[in-house]
C-alpha cells in the first residue's frame, strides 16, 4: 500500500502539481499587481483594524489565528525535517521560493472566499473554494468533489498526521504507550469540536501567538548556542539548492529536483496556499474594511509567518545542531527534531519538543474540524445525524493515527493535499479575472486616501453571483 502511494505521489508531485503550483505562484503575482510585496510591511496595520462591527463572522486577527491553527502544526516540525532528510539542506532555499510564490496564490483564493460567502441558518458567514465554484463558476459539481475531498483530507487523514507526531514524540521522550496518548488526545478532541468555530476561534487567537513564540526564541536560543556554525549552515542551504556542493560527484541534477520538489512539497503541506484549506477560515470573517481584498492580504500574510518564519525556526535547529551530516532518511521526522533539539541544549530538549508538538497538533486538529464541518454544511446544511458522524470519524482517525505506521499516514497526506490542490488551484485559474478586478479596486480606493469598500453595484457581472444580503450596503458613490 505504502508502495503505491508512493508511485502515486511521484506522479502527482513530480509532473503535474509542482509545476502547477509555481505556475500559480507567478500568475497570481502578477494578476495581482505584486500584492505579496506592495503590502510586505503593512501587516500590523491590517491587524489593528481587524475587528468588525458585523457580528455575523468572527474579527479578522480570529480568522488568521485559526487558519495558523491549521497551517501550523507537525507539518512545521516533522516535515521540514523529512524534506531536509529527503531533499538536503537546499529544500530550506526552495521552501522559501515556494512562500513567496504562494503569498499571491493565498491572497487570491482568500478574497475569492470573502467575496463569494454566505451566511448559514444562523447567520454566521460562511464560504470557501466549495463557494466560489458554484457561485463564482457555477459548478456545484465541482464544489462537491471539492467539500468531500476537504473532509476525507482535513477531517481525516491530516488529523492523523498531526495524532501520529504527538504520540512518537511523547513516546519517544516519556515512554509513554501511545494507546493512552490517543485516550488522552481524543478526550481533548470531543471537549473542543462539540462546542463549535468560535470557541475555536477564541482558543485559536491566544494558543498560536504563544506556541509560534515559545518556538521562534528556542531556535534563536539554539543559533546563538551554536553561532560560530552559522555562516557554514547558509553556505549548504544555498549551494545544496544549487547544486554546487554536488556538480562534481555528477549528482547535479537529481540532487537540485529532490530538492525542489521536497522543498514546495513540505512548504505547502505546512502553509496550506493553494490547497483550498485557508480559504474556509478567510470567508468566515467579517473583514474590516469590508472589500474581500481585506481578508486576501491579512491571510497572505500567514503564508510569511508560517514558512518564512516558523518553518525556518525548525530548519535552523536541524541545521544548527549538525546532525544533517549524519542524516539517516528512514528516520521519523518528529524523531530527528527531538534529537536535533537534544544535541544542541541538552536532554531536556526532547521534552520541551512534546509541548510544543502538542501545541501545534492539537490547534491544528480544532481548526482541521472546522474546515471539515464548513464543507459539510455546504453539502447539507440541515443533517445532524452527518455532524455527529463526522465526529465520530475525527475522533476515530486520531486515535488511528496514533498507532499508525509514519509513511503511510505522510503517505496518505500527500495524496489527500495533491487532489484538492489541483481541484482548487483550476478553480482559482478560472476565476482569475475576478481576482484581477477585486485587487485593482482595492489599489484603487488606496491610492485615493479612502478606506476601501466593496461595492457590487461597481462590478455588475460579479454582483449577480453573490448571495444576497452580504455584500449589499449602502455604500458611498466613489470615483
């Protein structure tokens, strides 16, 4: 089994989904007028304006911290250190080319998930790649295959991964069996899922400033320990990214695609752009100023926090601790963390990994539940008997992924993330004049001095494909 996933993860990521992605990353940098770079240092900005008086959706700072709750997780920690395994210390360099690239490519899809939301039974917004490929393209056909895709990914298997990374790191640190690390964590699981998005969203917006913080200073603890490997660990980032350090062994090429492909390949498993997960948390919020580029920006952003920051916080300790130069692939990446972690401060090292694992993990099981139950809704909103069992299945693959084997549950994720990337990245292509014409009258009312609104009445074509009641205000007439 494990064989043939593999088979079918080097043809999705080695000649379809890897070229797709980048060429994702350069349309959408463009359609968008540069967006990752004109709005580079404006992020605090955004931020201080996040709350909304609409109490329809939750404020836009909520919304960041719950797609980081999903974007952040062992995808940062036990990813990056199979791609370093896997790809050599040159995947770090191309998983920094995939951030910016995927900057734009968040941005769009998000402001697609602004623009296209609703608003359920109760009020609350609503929306995501399912949304905008039955109003924005109008086929519900393909926002179907889409919600089940994200539910068997996000509500399932990624779960696992995350419950997989917990328990080899408890195990491996406290000798703790993992059976009672899944009691444990599906207890955890059911207390939060059952009390709905907002209660994940508030949890959502203290865990992850503090586990993104506690993570960032230990791998500066670490650098500063170890400062005199410094300029040596840049030197094999960018010459392994190259292929410089291997052009005389003959290696070059194979060397340079692992590479790459293990670089955007655990880069955009950890930042999640393009994949169509984000996007479900963008249109929940009731985004302050209220045009749907609002949300686009204040989530690119996450891609820079995630990768630019975090994933590079895991790296450097891998790097750091020199344990690359004795690098065994068959090694579980969570593993490798902790001993990197180990050699570089001490035995206590492995320990402060669980807590920080956990943090990661268990805010990305929460926010994984929401974007599950947000397509469910999509599929049918009035079902409580699919709510209970979606559930169920969630607690079930926690537990599952506890006990399971690491390469096929690494195995399964892939697969999961390649089909829903390619499903939303078409959609999004699609759309990509909608993109264009959000983006520029956003610009627009920027340049102008004014604080952007969205006015439907300015984009006739688009206003018919809305739902109604979300984007109808009174607006002012603006030039």
């Amino acid at each position: 089994m494990t064989d043939f996933l593999f088979f079918i993860n080097e043809v999705l990521w080695g000649s379809v989904l890897l070229w797709l992605l980048i060429g994702a990353g350069i349309w959408f940098t463009f359609r968008s007028g540069f967006v990752q770079f004109r709005y580079f240092t404006r992020l605090r900005i955004f931020l201080r304006n996040s709350d909304s008086p609409d109490p329809s959706g939750i404020s836009s700072f909520q919304a960041l911290c719950t797609s980081l709750a999903a974007r952040v997780g062992s995808g940062n920690l036990a990813g990056i250190a199979l791609a370093i395994s896997a790809g050599g210390p040159g995947s770090v360099f191309w998983m920094w080319v995939a951030a910016v690239l995927s900057m734009a490519t968040a941005f769009a899809e998000c402001s697609l998930a602004q623009l296209y939301k609703s608003r359920d039974k109760e009020g609350n917004y609503r929306g995501g790649p399912a949304w905008y490929m039955e109003r924005g393209l109008g086929m519900r056909w393909m926002g179907v295959l889409f919600s089940v895709f994200l539910i068997v990914a996000f509500g399932m298997v990624f779960n696992a991964v995350q419950a997989n990374s917990i328990a080899i790191a408890t195990h491996y640190a406290f000798d703790v069996p993992k059976i009672w690390v899944g009691v444990f964590l599906v207890a955890m699981t059911a207390l939060v899922i059952w009390r709905g998005m907002r209660t994940i969203a508030r949890l959502s917006q203290w865990l992850v400033p503090l586990m993104a913080l506690l993570w960032v200073c230990m791998s500066l603890y670490v650098v500063v320990l170890h400062i005199e490997r410094f300029p040596e660990v840049i030197r094999l980032i960018f010459s392994h990214a190259f292929g410089w350090h291997e052009a005389a062994s003959g290696a070059l090429g194979y060397t340079v695609s692992q590479a790459i492909t293990n670089g955007f390949q655990r880069g955009m498993f950890s930042n999640e752009a393009g994949m169509g997960s984000t996007p479900n948390a963008a249109a929940a919020a009731a985004a302050w100023p209220p045009h749907p580029a609002t949300q686009g920006v204040v989530q690119m952003f996450g891609v820079l926090i995630d990768t630019l920051i975090i994933c590079t916080a895991t790296a450097a300790i891998v790097l750091m601790s020199g344990m690359i130069d004795g690098i065994e692939t068959s090694r579980s990446g969570i593993i490798l963390v902790q001993q990197a972690l180990s050699s570089a401060v001490g035995g206590w090292g492995s320990g402060f990994i669980v807590i920080v694992v956990f943090l990661f993990a268990f805010t990305s099981i929460m926010a994984n539940y929401t974007y599950a139950e947000n397509n469910l809704l999509f599929l049918n909103q009035d079902s409580r008997v699919l709510k209970f069992l979606l559930r169920f299945m969630v607690l079930t693959m926690v537990m599952f992924g506890t006990q399971a084997a690491l390469p096929l549950v690494w195995q399964l994720a892939d697969v999961a993330m390649a089909i829903m990337a390619i499903t939303n990245i078409t959609a999004i292509l699609l759309l990509s004049p909608v993109v264009k014409a959000i983006a520029a009258d956003y610009l627009r009312q920027q340049k102008l001095g004014i604080s952007p609104i969205f006015n439907p009445n300015r984009f006739p074509d688009i206003k018919n494909q809305l739902a109604p009641g979300v984007w109808d205000r009174d607006v002012e007439k603006k030039p």
